[in-house]
C-alpha cells in the first residue's frame, strides 16, 4: 500500500513509497550505541527547585526517545545519582549520555527493542562534543 501525503502550501498529494517507509522502520531496528551531550540547564529553566532534579530526569527519558526511537527508557542508576549528586535544585548544566538501543530479552514484552541511558564520567569541558557512534562488543 502507498503512502498518501498532502503538502500544506501547495495541496498537492506526494506517494511515498512502501519501500521507503519500511526502510525507515528497519534503521530504528537496529541495535546501536551512541554518546550525547545534553543541555539539562534550557530544559530545566523556569522549573521550581524542589522539581528539578526530577524534570531533568523527565528530560533525559524524552530526549532519549524521541533520539532513539524506543518508548520503553530505562536510565542507569548511575546516571540518576549524577543528576542528584547536588542536590535536588542544583541540577548540572550539561550531561554526556550513553544511549544504547538494546534487544528485549523479555519475550512477552510489547517493545522489542529498548534504550539503555548510562553516564559518561570524566568529563572535563564539553567544548567541541559532537555526537559519537560508540562501537560495542557484545
């Protein structure tokens, strides 16, 4: 079956082919790990101090869904102890994640894949970070 879209400005109607689309879902299923920088500080800003450190959490679920594409997050308790390691108001202003899509080894779950967040320690400046591929021996 193909794909029907619309653009706005124009109305016109865009076939997307199945091809494409199933290429799309093939490239969320792979098992890939990868280190992000994130800038806890803009997302955190405005929030209460007694929230913070729980939002910030929040945060690093979100942006690690929505970058690997996998709804089931489970964020390492090293990293949860990172985040709170000043306290509950004083959150750090940037972060280096781990972010490793993994197989479900439970088979009557209903994710398949799912998303590993651990910290990167030793971080002295996050000048010039990009985003790193991150090869893994399993």
């Amino acid at each position: 079956s193909e794909a029907v879209v619309s653009t706005q400005s124009t109305g016109k109607q865009i076939n997307l082919s199945r091809r494409m689309s199933e290429k799309k879902r093939s490239a969320m299923n792979q098992v890939v790990t990868r280190e992000y920088t994130i800038n806890i500080h803009k997302r955190i800003h405005g929030i209460g101090f007694k929230y913070r450190a729980p939002r910030a959490i929040k945060e690093i679920r979100k942006f690690a869904t929505k970058t690997m594409g996998t709804p089931d997050v489970r964020i390492d308790t090293r990293l949860n102890k990172h985040v709170w390691h000043k306290g509950v108001k004083n959150v750090p202003f940037r972060i280096r994640v781990r972010l490793a899509r993994k197989r479900n080894e439970d088979e009557d779950s209903a994710n398949k894949l799912y998303t590993l967040v651990t910290v990167v320690e030793g971080i002295e400046s996050f000048k010039g970070l990009q985003t790193q591929n991150v090869d893994v021996d399993e």
